[in-house]
C-alpha cells in the first residue's frame, strides 16, 4: 500500500478499501475504491488506472468510452513505470530483474512496458490456455502465437522456469510466473534479435 499512499498524497486523492462487488476498483467522487483482496501489483495497477481517469478529467465510469480506457491504461502506465527511468534500467537488465526493482509492479505490467519499448510481441497464457497477445502500433506480427512459439511456452509450463529461444531472426523470452492463487501463467516476448 506503500506506493498507493505516496501517489495517492502526491495527487490528492482519497483511497478506500472494500469490497467491490465486480470491478477491481473504480473513481467515484474523487475517491478511488479498491477491492482489498487484489494481489498487491494488481491493486497498485488499477489503482494508477482509476487515478489516470481522475487526472485525466473522465466522466463517471458509465461514460467511459474505449478510448478513455486507452488514454487510462496509457498514463497508468507511465505513473507506474516512468518511461525515461524504464528505458534507462531496460537497457541493462531483463524482466526478472526489472520485477525486482519495480516490486510494485506486476510481471504482466512490466512485460507490456518492454513490449511498448523495444518493440516486441507480448503473448499470454493463462493455466496453459492462450489469452492475450500483442504488439505495438504499426508492427505486423502473426495474431495467433507460431509453433515455435508454442513450443516454448509449453517448455516454459512443463519445466516451470524461464527459457529462451531463436527462430528467424526472432529472440524468445519465456517467462514462468506463478504470483496469484490458482493460476500459472507464461509472459512471452518476441523480438527481433539484437
């Protein structure tokens, strides 16, 4: 809660704990809510979501459109990781050490951080099951994972740690993460190598 309250006081608003019925949090009034048995990066993220649409002037979450949620994600990005100081330390360390500096953070933020950067291709999997995959604006990439791909990630499942991986050209970085109750997931990036 520590990174909470320092954004919360540095922006002036209030934060309540209690259970939302269905949304990991909302804006209401100038008070952020928050469902209290959120995974602490989780919390941290939707908090800096739901203070982006506050900073960002949003009407009430029933008129939210799209593309205020792109502009949320956006800035919630950069209030968690602050994209001069991310470029700087990316260009020394991989995400396993990003996570360790930026404990407030999850591996999935961190991931879509790097993706943004570089550019690279983030894929997703969920218990075994593929549930997201993108890239950044204007690069062409496949919007199904390849078999290499794939086969990584099942190695990643299989073996229950990180691995890497080439194919044509392509760096993979295989990530095993197991941080939320119930649900192991593999954070992939692609991208051209180096």
């Amino acid at each position: 809660m520590r990174f909470i309250r320092e954004l919360a006081a540095k922006y002036g608003v209030e934060v309540s704990l209690k259970p939302t019925g269905g949304p990991d949090g909302y804006l209401i009034n100038g008070t952020i809510v928050l469902d209290p048995e959120l995974y602490p990066p989780r919390m941290n993220w939707v908090f800096c979501h739901e203070l982006a649409h506050h900073l960002l002037k949003h009407p009430d979450s029933k008129k939210i459109t799209p593309e205020m949620e792109r502009e949320a994600d956006s800035m919630a990005a950069e209030l968690m990781l602050p994209a001069a100081k991310f470029r700087q330390v990316m260009a020394l360390y991989d995400i396993p050490e990003l996570k360790a500096l930026y404990t407030h953070a999850s591996w999935e933020a961190i991931a879509r951080r790097w993706a943004e950067m570089r550019p690279a291709v983030l894929t997703i999997y969920d218990n075994e099951q593929f549930t997201n995959r993108q890239g950044p604006k204007g690069l062409n990439f496949p919007s199904r994972p390849t078999p290499q791909e794939i086969e990584l990630v099942r190695d990643c499942f299989q073996n229950r740690k990180h691995l890497t991986g080439q194919v044509e050209g392509l760096a993979l970085r295989s990530y095993y993460v197991e941080d939320t109750p119930g649900r192991r997931r593999v954070i992939l990036l692609t991208e051209m190598q180096d």
